[in-house]
C-alpha cells in the first residue's frame, strides 16, 4: 500500500510528539499489523513444536504468569 504524501506527514508529526517509548511502542505495533497481515494471508505458519520439550511448568510458575500478564494488561487499558 502506498500512502499519501500528506498521509505520510501527518503520522511522521504525531511520532515527533510522542515519548520515545511510545515510538518504540508504535514500532511494535507496526510489526504486529505486518505479522497479522502475513497470517492472514497465507503467510508459512510458525512451527514451535518442541522449543519447550522437556520442560515441566509447575501450577505455582503458571499461575505467576498469569497474574504477570494481568497486571500489565490492567496498568495498560486499551
């Protein structure tokens, strides 16, 4: 997709005002939208099969996980 030149300007402006972690929040945020639109349209799927071979996850680490993962996303609302 090719945008507009004014298109292009508008967003280069909004990253000027932001902090740079919002920058580096934004940049993830493209990446997610790239890998989205890779999924969706038939990109190679990612085969992860056997990365945690071996490993046991104990109830005590999963559920330490899982109350990480709702913290951040509680101090970070959409």
């Amino acid at each position: 997709m090719v945008l507009s030149s004014v298109l292009q300007e508008e967003i280069l402006r909004a990253l000027n005002d932001l902090s740079p972690e919002a920058v580096t929040e934004v940049r993830q945020f493209v990446e997610f939208l790239k890998f989205k639109a890779e999924t969706v349209s038939g990109g190679p799927p990612v085969a992860i099969g056997g990365w945690l071979k071996g490993y046991r996850f104990t109830n005590d680490e999963i559920a330490q996980a899982r109350a990480e993962m709702w913290a951040r996303f509680q101090d970070n609302p959409a």
